[in-house]
C-alpha cells in the first residue's frame, strides 16, 4: 500500500474521529499520535513524543499512557491494514524498561492474524533502538472504516 493510500484512511478515520484521546486532532489532553506509516505488509509505526504532564515520577513516562499509546497503535494497525474500526477486547502489557518522558519513542502495531470478527495484534514501544514496552492484543471488528460500506 502506498503512502498516499495510508494518509486518505488516516484522514477519513481522524476527521470522524477528532476528539479522540489516542489520534484526535481537537483533543487537547490527548497523545495526539499521527503520522502512521507502513512497515512491510503487516506493520504500521509513529513516533510519539510525550507532553510533560504525561510523567509517572521524574524522567520516566506513566505506564498508562504508554497502554494507552500501545493500544491505539494497534487499533490503527487493523484499520490501515485490514480496513476495519476495532474495540479492545484484551491488552496483554509487558514493560520492559522505564521509558524517558522526554524523548521520543517509536510505536509499532503489527496485525498477526484475521479470523473472523477477530485480530489479534501485536507491538512494541522503542527509543534508541531499545524495547521500553511490549503489548498482544485482541480486538473486535466494530465496522467498516468511516466513508465506507461497512461503516457504523
């Protein structure tokens, strides 16, 4: 899939979508995490540079907002690869290591299986080459992506 092709269904889901806390544009104390791009056929990655509200205790980023960012990534994987809007249905967290609350960290989802109404998902968070966070998800088709025929 090209580029071009990723950035109409980005746009199509965040214009439908505006004030979510994950992706949207308009929210104000959300992460705002934009800029997906491609990895292969099976992946999508950001980058995502926390706001300084969202520590834990000093330097080190709160392990809800990666959850959270993690479960977005993943939630983005499955609408920019099997074209498809998802709930969380199960987040299996790892963390690994305290990630910095001022530096930028990469996010990756990537779509491991299809069956059905349900896909399982997988990703990590990185900074410097580094795994900070790892998550397994499973997620339930809700519809079609918005501005389709499957749309809700």
């Amino acid at each position: 899939m090209h580029q071009s092709e990723f950035a109409a269904k980005i746009d199509r889901v965040k214009s439908a979508y505006d004030l979510c806390f994950g992706c949207g544009r308009s929210n104000p104390i959300g992460l705002q995490l934009d800029g997906f791009e491609p990895v292969g056929n099976d992946a999508v990655t950001t980058v995502f540079t926390p706001r300084s509200g969202y520590r834990g205790f000093a330097g080190v980023l709160h392990g809800g907002i990666i959850a959270a960012a993690l479960d977005e990534t993943l939630a983005w994987a499955a609408m920019l690869l099997a074209d498809v809007m998802v709930l969380t249905a199960k987040l299996d967290l790892r963390y690994r290591a305290p990630a910095p609350s001022d530096r930028e960290l990469r996010v990756t989802g990537r779509l491991v299986e299809r069956r059905g109404r349900r896909l399982v998902l997988e990703g990590e968070v990185t900074a410097d080459g580094a795994i900070l966070a790892e998550a397994s998800g499973l997620f339930l088709v809700s519809g079609g992506l918005p501005g389709s025929d499957g749309e809700r």
